[in-house]
C-alpha cells in the first residue's frame, strides 16, 4: 500500500482523493481540529482504521470505525 498523500487538517487544502474525499488527518490520536469550513454546509464523515507504516500500511476498508454528518453554522 502506499501512504496517503494531500492530507491536510485544512479542509480547503486537503487533496481530492476521488469523488469529492478528502484525507484531513492521518495519524494517531484521540482527535484533531478540522479547519477551514464553509458555513450552512453539509460535511459526511468517515473514519478508518489501518494498521503498518510507510508502504506497509493495511487499511480496514471493509467498514468504517465511525461516520456521520454535521451541518456547520
């Protein structure tokens, strides 16, 4: 596997990974600040699990840990 690339807490500044998704942390940890979002929009979520480093990463791409939305203000 290879590392994902483009990742930035910055949404604006996240790399389109395809259809619109975007890597905004990659890490470990029990959160992060997401930054840079347009207000009265819709942001979908999804969270992964992966285990490994460098191009030894395995992804868990067969469900995600945690998803959901939120409408910003």
């Amino acid at each position: 596997a290879v590392p994902p690339s483009g990742v930035n807490s910055d949404f604006s500044a996240a790399v389109d990974q395809g259809n619109g998704s975007k890597i905004c942390y990659d890490g470990t940890g029990g959160g992060f600040l997401l930054r840079i979002l347009q207000p009265s929009t819709t942001y979908y979520f999804k969270v992964y699990e992966y285990n490994g480093t460098g191009t030894g990463v395995n992804y868990l791409t067969t469900g995600a840990v945690l998803s959901g939305y939120q409408l910003t203000q």
